[in-house]
C-alpha cells in the first residue's frame, strides 16, 4: 500500500480548516502546511493535527508556496488540498480502496472536482483536477496566479470527488497581483492572459477584459479548453457592452476548437430567443439536449446546459409558437432534473390548464 503527504498552503483558515482535516486526516500519512501569513487561529488550529507546520514569505506567487509545501514532503505520494475542500463520505471510502490498490507504476490520479451545488445538492459546476502524485516526480507548480501543476507520465482517471465548500474569499487578491506585475511591466504567458482577462470580466471591466480574451485567442498558444471557455466569456462581455454581432461571432469561434458543446449549443439558442426566431433556437436547444449529460473534456463543466436548461428554453419556444402539447412535454423532462423548480412548476401549471382548456373546447364541439 502506498504512503501519502498532504500538502497545503493556508492563511486565515481558522472557519474551515478543522472541517478539511477532520475529513482526511486519518486517510494520509503526513500532513504539512506551509502557512503564508495567518493572523487568526489557523496554526493552533493546524497544531491539533500535525507538527509539520511551517512558515512561508507571502510573495505574491502561489506556485512558489506550493512548492515549498511539496518539498517538505516524504512519503510515496503528495495529496494537494485547499483549506475548503473536503472529502465526502463517498468519496473517503473510495479513497481508502485507492490507496490499498494503487499501481505504484501510476504518476498521476486525475480526480473530480465538484465546485458549486444547486438548491437540491446536485453538482452544478465541476472540472477535474491532477490531485494525487507521485513524489519522486518532482512535479512543479507552475503560475504566480491560477497555478497549475505540470504532471506527465501514466496519469489515472478517478471517479473520487474533492468537493469545495468556500465559505469566503477574497475577491481583489488576484486581480491586484495581476496589476501590479502589469505595472511592473511583466510579460504575461497565455495563461496568465486569460485569468487575468477572467479577474476583469469577474469585476465588470467589459472592455478591459474582452481586449484581453481577444489577445489571448489571437496568439493562439492557449490550452484548448482556455480556448473554449474564452470564447464564452468574451461573449459575456460583448453582451454587457450591447455588441451583439460581436457576441454572436465570439460563440461560433468556439467550433473552431471542437465540436458543438452543449454550453454553446444553449448561448446559440438564447441569441435566436432574444431575436424572436424561436425556430432556429429550437434546433440549437434540441442539439444541447443530444449532446448528453457527461463530456469528455478536462475543463470546467456545467451539467445544466445539457439536461434541464434546453428542456425549459424549449418549453418557452414551442409554448410562443403555440404548440403547447411539445412545450408542455420539454416541461415534463426538465421538471424529472428539477422536481421542485418554481419556474417549471408554475409553467406546468399554466400548460395542464392550457391544454385542459384546448381538450374542453373539442370535446365541446
């Protein structure tokens, strides 16, 4: 059975910490935290679990402060957590078995990362993340911001989960450190380009961001999936500044990536709605729908756009083109992903009433 490091780095942790640690403490084999500047009680805190607890000069790059924390580690494997990620009890008990089986031949367990919930506790927003590696490897962190660590080698897909329950954040961080290396006249990888277009586009800076989104697609030097996302979110902001054809051009840039994804499926059939051309929306809907509701892509992924969302768009259509009975069915199959939706009860109320009154007048005449 292999050994496992857990290795964080924390600052002014003290709400969600113990919440972290009670859920894999007992599942790894060393815990280090590379603390960067707390000033509350995350220490003490931390101290209840372990005395590898070391500090860290806050520099304004968060790959040198993961490294730090992985340098510190000795075991067979290094398990990265933030301080409001947790494993679920599914998930604990999947990690036990991965942990007795695992193929030490593996360098890398790719893992599911659920990000966002909706109000019945469905998972609304979920990307995958190189969670567990080999330590031998000597796998780097790489960005001063929005890092990500480079692992290469034979890398595992797991269906194990971190679920991330943030309970605050700092909203201005990452966009001051992206100023300030700007003042200091840095050049920016593409990476860097894109967060720090989403920083701007996250505070409302339309054009900034869009400016930004645009240089970064142009180089193109961009991870595919950085790619795609971008084209969404460059349509966000020429949406916000009332330039629709700009819009319309920044969703179809995506095909030149990959193939038709359900997301840009739904903004196609959203731009027809907004026009009144229900009948090309319908096409564009009914497509996000046939897409499925898994995809097979390492970027952040939102399962709404390929089961319930085009179901009610759909509803919308047909019930303006006045085919009731069609709206009223794609009403039905979004209400089997969200029984206790508002909007799709009120819309089944209003249908059922509809066509009860249609069925009334024919058996009338």
């Amino acid at each position: 059975m292999i050994t496992i490091s857990l290795c964080m780095i924390v600052k002014n942790e003290e709400a969600v910490l113990k919440r972290c640690l009670d859920s894999v403490a007992d599942l790894v084999d060393e815990i280090i935290l590379v603390d960067t500047g707390s000033t509350d009680g995350t220490k003490s805190i931390a101290a209840q679990y372990t005395n590898q607890i070391f500090d860290f000069h806050w520099i304004d790059d968060f790959s040198a402060a993961r490294n730090a924390a992985f340098s510190k580690a000795t075991m067979d494997y290094i398990l990265w957590l933030d301080a409001d990620d947790v494993l679920e009890t599914d998930d604990r008990i999947k990690f036990v078995t991965l942990k007795e089986d695992l193929d030490p031949t593996v360098d890398s367990v790719n893992m599911k990362y659920h990000l966002a919930f909706d109000e019945d506790g469905n998972v609304s927003f979920r990307a995958r993340r190189n969670r567990l590696v080999k330590r031998t490897n000597n796998f780097q962190w790489i960005g001063a911001v929005h890092e990500y660590l480079e692992v290469w080698g034979n890398i595992m897909q797991s269906d194990i989960a971190i679920t991330h329950k943030n309970l605050h954040h700092d909203s201005d961080r990452n966009l001051k450190i992206y100023e300030k290396r700007l003042a200091q006249g840095e050049e920016f990888s593409p990476r860097d380009l894109y967060y720090f277009a989403n920083e701007l586009l996250d505070h409302q800076m339309h054009e900034r961001a869009a400016a930004l989104y645009e240089k970064f697609l142009s180089e193109g030097k961009g991870w595919i999936e950085d790619n795609i996302s971008s084209c969404g979110k460059l349509a966000d902001c020429y949406h916000a500044l009332g330039n629709h054809d700009q819009k319309l051009q920044a969703i179809l840039r995506s095909f030149h990536y990959d193939s038709a994804r359900a997301e840009f499926c739904c903004r196609l059939g959203y731009h027809f709605m907004e026009l009144g051309n229900f009948n090309p929306a319908i096409f564009w809907y009914k497509l996000a729908a046939r897409v499925g509701r898994e995809e097979n892509h390492q970027g952040f992924f939102n399962p709404a756009f390929s089961t319930w969302l085009p179901h009610l768009q759909l509803c919308v259509c047909y019930d303006r083109l006045g085919m009731h009975k069609l709206a009223y069915l794609h009403n039905e199959v979004a209400r089997q992903y969200r029984p206790t939706d508002s909007k799709i009860l009120q819309n089944q109320k209003y249908l059922e009433a509809l066509l009860q009154e249609k069925n009334d007048r024919v058996n009338k005449s």
